[in-house]
C-alpha cells in the first residue's frame, strides 16, 4: 500500500482567538493536481503552513509523504517543496547564486546539483539571466525561479500558495505550461492554493474552503454536477451563499 | 554541515557586494584612531606611560569584530523582511543549525574584517605582536565574533523590525564599545559600572586582545586585566547561552507566520 501524499485529520489551527482553520479532513493521492479553492482568509495558506512544517496545528494530525507533520518535520520537510505566496528569494544575490544557496540547505552535492540547476533553468526560460541579481527580475521571472527552486530537490509534495498573485496574464500562461510540463515528466504531486476558479478548473480535485472549513470536495465535474451548477463560481456560492470574488479583499 | 556552508557562503556574497558596508567597517576604526585618538592622546600625553593611539589597538580591534559581526547577524531581520528566513525554515535542517550557520558567518566576516583592519592599523601604530601573541589576538577576535554574533542572533530574533535599529545602537552598541575596556582601562570604573561590564562579551575580547598586544605595558597597568582563561571561558559561555537562546526564538511562529495571520485581515 502506498501512503497518500497528504493525509489530514481533523486539522485546525487558532491564532489566539482567531480560528484560522477549523478541523480538516483531506486526503491528496500520490500523483493528484489537487486545488484548495477559496476566497483570502479561507484558511488556504494555514493549511499549506501547516502541512509544510512551518505552522505547528492546534488540534488534529496530517502526515504528508508519510512523515507526521508534529514529529517528523525535518522528513516532512525533505519530502516538500513549498513555493511561498511572496518571493522569498534573496533579492541581492543572483538567479544562480539562490539556487546554489537553496542546494547547500537541502544538501545536495555540488556534482548533483550543478547539472539540475542548469536543467531548471533552461527548462523556466531563465538561462540568459543566471547571473543577475533577483531584483533586476520581472514578477513573472522571480515566480519561475521560486518554483525551480523549490523543485531543484526533487521533492514528493509540492505546494504552490496563490502563485500567479500578480502576475500578468501572459505570465500565468507560460507558470501553468510549466507546471503541467513537470507532472507529465515527474508524477509530481501538486497542491495549489488559489482564489481563481479558472485556476482550480485543470485540477484532479478540488477543495472548496471557506471561513477555515471545508464547504466542498470533488472533481470540478462532480462539483458543479452535485451543486446543478455549471462553474465552479457558482459551486462556491451554492456551498458557502456567497460570491468568491466578493469575498476577495486583496 | 553543507546547509552551515551554504548560509556562511551567503553572508559573503552579501557582504562582498554591499561596498558601502565594505569601506565603513574598514574606515570606521581609523576614523576614532584619528579623532578619538588624537584627542585622548594629548589628555594623557602628560603619563609618558604609553601612546594612547596604542592602547586604542586592541580597543579599537574589538570594535571591527563587534560591529562586523552584530551587523551580520543583525540581517537576520531583513532576512525576516524578505522572506529568505522562511525558506531556510523550510529547508530540512533544525532551527538550530540556521543560528549556527548565521552565527559562524557572522563570526567569519567579523574576523576577517577585523584582520583586513589589523593588517593596515597594527604597523601605524608600530605595534609588532609575536607569532604567540597574534595567534592569541586571532582566538580573541573569533571568540568575541561568536559571543558578539549570537548575541545579535538573539536581538536579530526577538526585534520586530529593522526600525528597532536606532535602539539597538544606543542601548547596545555604544554601552558595548565605551563598557569594554576599549578606550580607558576598567579597572578605574566604580563597582556598579564594573559590574556592568563584566556582563558585556566585548570587555572579555577586549581584554583578550590587549593580553595578545599590549603584553609591554601590563606592568603599567594597560594590559590585560582578568586571567586568559577566564576571558575564553566567558565568551565562549556568551556564545554558547545566545546559540541555544536564539535557536528556537528564530524558528517562533511569530516570525514566520505573520502573513498567515494577516491573510484573514
């Protein structure tokens, strides 16, 4: 039996008196293009902080590759790549020389990683700018190398929080290209988060959250089927009685 | 151990590319040898005991590792700020190993900035230490770089932003460098203020630094005034308590997970 990618039970998470996430229950298969749909403040981003390690839950368990995320976060964390909502790139040093930072921390030989980092950035368009600093970088450029670095380990699970947030549409097309090119080649298991229904659409799966509970859960044909709807907008409304971009705030 | 590499090789490219930062930890000590020195230099002319620009040396070497080293390790704000912090959380390595990667390049670009220092300061003030006493001054310089880098970790980890700068340079640095023994000896402090500083990792180097360089002098009275080994016992104590002080606080949630909080704002 392989274990699923992610499994959550009963997760939560409270900011003081703030309930961010309410319990949990998900389960994403090895290999599933899995989307967390929902508007800011659903709890999207709670949930990918708490099955990357960086939150600690408040009630519930989740393993994520098998790994349980409260005890075993450093085998958690070696099985992720988590690709944060802002840049986390360090914005003085080059496009290659974040690459090679990010290789050290995962501890990759130097033989090893060499040759992926030339791969990743043939393969996200960013050869030319290897040894220019990030902040030279367009949006839609600093995007593609937080993504090849967060696949440069070659990662089980990988966790994309709202990565398109502003970038222009043109950009948005060339991101999903490459992350569809990705899972054909690797079987890599995604999780994204988004407030884009026309994001969450290609998905296997789809989690409709909202107010940090989980309002829905399918495939974007079974969800607007159960719902009589025909777009997941309307899935949102039917499950949750209000419009999802209302609800966005920015 | 290529994670601790990998964090102190960044601090370097950091460093390296930020000229600014380069010219005034290296300008810095000669501009208080020229004014400071020149001043002090003419009170204590009358002593004949030693030049004042001498006894400033090991003083004024002290204030490169503390300054190159609280700075380095003070970046781990800005490293908050943009986000680089988080991916090293990320990374699978323990909290801990990020404070000792962030101290050990702290510590590394304090020593060598401090040598850069030395190698220009040293001949100007005709100071000549021995083979003994320059390895001696080196162990002083990399203990006080690790005491004073993880005190700045622990600073870096508990001050919410880079604003809290003006505070730490009044109310840390300047105590820091006039406490340390770098520009008068301690021992004609009254108690209280001794007291002070022997809570202060900078007097430890300080008198390490002037144990390796000022040996000619003791017999006057301007050398080092606390045994050698209680000096390293000090500081590495210092390092050792602000390593395990800084680790967690650097991993805290409140550091990293603040946008999770304003995403329901």
């Amino acid at each position: 039996m392989t274990a699923a990618a992610i499994d959550a039970r009963g997760l939560g998470k409270d900011f003081g008196a703030v309930r961010a996430l309410d319990r949990l229950d998900l389960e994403v298969r090895d290999g599933e293009f899995f989307g967390l749909l929902g508007p800011n403040g659903a709890g999207k981003t709670t949930t990918v902080h708490l099955l990357a390690t960086v939150l600690t839950p408040s009630r519930g368990t989740a393993r994520v590759a098998g790994h349980d995320v409260a005890r075993e976060g450093l085998s958690v964390r070696r099985a992720i790549g988590l690709v944060f909502q802002e840049t986390t790139l360090d914005r003085d040093l080059t496009v290659e020389e974040n690459l090679r930072f990010a290789a050290r921390l995962w501890s990759l030989p130097g033989v090893v990683a060499g040759p992926r980092i030339d791969a990743l950035l043939r393969e996200f368009a960013l050869l030319e700018r290897r040894d220019d600093p990030v902040r030279t970088l367009s949006g839609g450029m600093r995007r593609a190398a937080d993504i090849a670095r967060g696949i440069l380990h070659e990662p089980r699970v990988l966790f994309l929080d709202e990565p398109t947030a502003g970038l222009d549409p043109r950009a948005r097309r060339s991101l999903w290209e490459r992350i569809r090119g990705l899972r054909a080649a690797s079987g890599l298991t995604v999780l994204l988060t988004t407030h884009y229904v026309e994001e969450a659409e290609p998905c296997d799966r789809v989690a409709v959250l909202d107010h940090g509970r989980l309002a829905a859960l399918g495939t974007p044909a079974e969800l607007k089927q159960a719902a009589g709807v025909g777009s997941l907008e309307e899935v949102f409304l039917a499950h949750t009685g209000h419009p999802l971009a209302e609800a966005d705030g920015g | 151990m290529r994670a601790v590499y990998g964090i102190v090789a960044r601090e370097f490219a950091r460093f390296l590319r930020q000229r600014g930062r380069v010219l005034a930890s290296i300008g810095r000590p000669f501009v208080w040898l020229a004014f400071a020195g020149a001043g002090f230099a003419a009170v204590f002319a009358g002593r004949n005991e030693i030049d004042y620009r001498v006894y400033m040396a090991p003083g004024l070497l002290g204030m490169v590792v503390m300054f190159g080293s609280l700075l380095a390790a003070l970046s781990t704000v800005t490293d908050r700020d943009a986000g680089v912090l988080r991916m090293m959380l990320v990374a699978p390595i323990r909290r801990g190993t990020v404070a000792l990667g962030k101290t050990l390049g702290a510590t590394l670009l304090g020593t060598a900035q401090t040598l850069v220092v030395a190698g220009l300061l040293l001949p100007l003030v005709h100071l000549r230490p021995t083979p003994a006493a320059a390895l001696l001054g080196l162990a002083a310089i990399v203990l006080s770089g690790l005491a004073i880098g993880a005190l700045g970790l622990v600073l870096a980890a508990s001050i919410r932003s880079i604003e809290n700068f003006a505070g730490v340079m009044n109310f840390v640095v300047f105590p820091m460098l006039f406490l340390s023994g770098a520009l008068y000896p301690l021992r004609h402090l009254g108690p209280a203020l001794r007291a002070v500083a022997y809570a202060n990792p900078l007097a430890y180097g300080v008198d390490l630094l002037k144990h390796a360089l000022l040996g000619a002098w003791a017999g006057a009275g301007y050398g080092g005034e606390l045994p050698v080994p209680l000096d390293c016992a000090a500081l590495a104590l210092f390092a050792i308590v602000g390593l395990a002080v800084a680790a967690p606080l650097l991993g805290r949630e409140g550091g990293v997970a603040r946008t999770a909080f304003g995403e329901r704002r």
